[in-house]
C-alpha cells in the first residue's frame, strides 16, 4: 500500500469515528497571535507547546528556515491576511537552532537536483535570465542574525500597520527552550 492510501484509509476512520470533533475551532485564532516558524519535523507540535499554545490558539506560516526574504512573496501575503482578515495582533517569527537551512550551500541543492533529472542547461537558464538561483537557493550563517531580519522586514514591510508588534525568538528543537532575539514591543529596530 502507498502513503497516500495509507492516509485515506486512516481518514476515513479518523471522520467516522468523528476524531475532528476536539480539533473544532474558528478561523479566528483565539490568542490573536500569527507564527512564522520552519517546516522542521521536530518543531510541528514543539513551537505550540513550548509557548503554551492549543489549536485554535494561533495561526501559523511554515517554511524552510522561517525566512521572510521577499517583501511580496506567499509568506508576507499570508501574514498581512492573518493580521487584516483573521484578527492577529502580534507576529511572532521563531527560527531554530541546528536548522537546515543554516550554511545551506546552493551548490549542495543544485547538485542534488541534478542527480534527480534537472538538467544543468535548465539552471543555466535561469541565471542567465537574472533568477539569483544561487542566491535563492543559499541558506544563514547565524539564526539569530536571520530572525532579526526577518522580523525587520515583517516590521518594515509599507503594508503592515506600524502598531503590530512583530517579535523574533529561537527555539531549541531538543528541549522548546525559546531565547528572546526581538522584543516587538520595544521601540528599536531588529539587527
């Protein structure tokens, strides 16, 4: 059997057993509150927990590294709709140590594309067109450093309401310690 049946025979057990009951909630999140976090298998349930968060609680973007590194990009997008559709108040951009993304070398990814079928002409093409492939592909060198950037271009973004506070924090993915990079409610700029 394949995953995908796998995940629809558990479905259709999880639906008649009417498991969904105790994940009811709106689409409002309860605490106001939107999270930026990693797409890291070890931070899908950690982040809320570590911060005392229940579903229903909060909404949350993921994505490799929890980077912001386009003004206008799906991850602003999405976080300007939790702030002006779905009542979020606060930002909270949390990175992660030991995190895949750090040091990511775009070379490592582009050869381990090719080795899977993209051929080197097709990435020669997009250089050649003015896609930064490279740079797009490139992961950070510090966390924190990433996190504070982020959270300036949340902060800074000519579509966010100046009044939201937007915070960076890290969270250990062994034990949910959270350490604080950017207090959104103080005044100064991120790093």
């Amino acid at each position: 059997m394949s995953l995908l049946h796998d995940i629809l025979s558990f479905n259709e057990t999880f639906v008649e057993t009417k498991e969904y009951e105790k994940f009811a909630t709106t689409k409002f999140p309860d605490k106001r509150v939107v999270i930026l976090t990693c797409m890291d298998t070890r931070l899908v349930e950690l982040v809320t927990e570590a911060m005392n968060f229940k579903n229903g609680d909060v909404k949350i973007v993921r994505n490799a590294g929890a980077i912001v590194n386009h003004p206008f990009g799906s991850i602003m997008r999405s976080l300007l709709v939790a702030v002006y559709q779905l009542q979020a108040d606060e930002v909270l951009i949390v990175g992660h140590h030991d995190c895949g993304m750090s040091s990511l070398s775009s070379d490592v990814i582009i050869e381990a594309m090719k080795e899977r079928g993209i051929q080197q002409e097709v990435v020669d093409t997009l250089r050649n067109s003015g896609i930064e492939v490279d740079k797009w592909l490139s992961g950070f060198s510090s966390v924190e450093e990433s996190v504070a950037h982020s959270v300036n271009m949340v902060k800074s973004h000519p579509l966010m309401v100046n009044t939201i506070p937007v915070h960076g924090l890290v969270i250990d993915p062994s034990t949910g310690k959270l350490d604080l990079v950017v207090d959104g409610y103080k005044k100064e700029a991120a790093l």
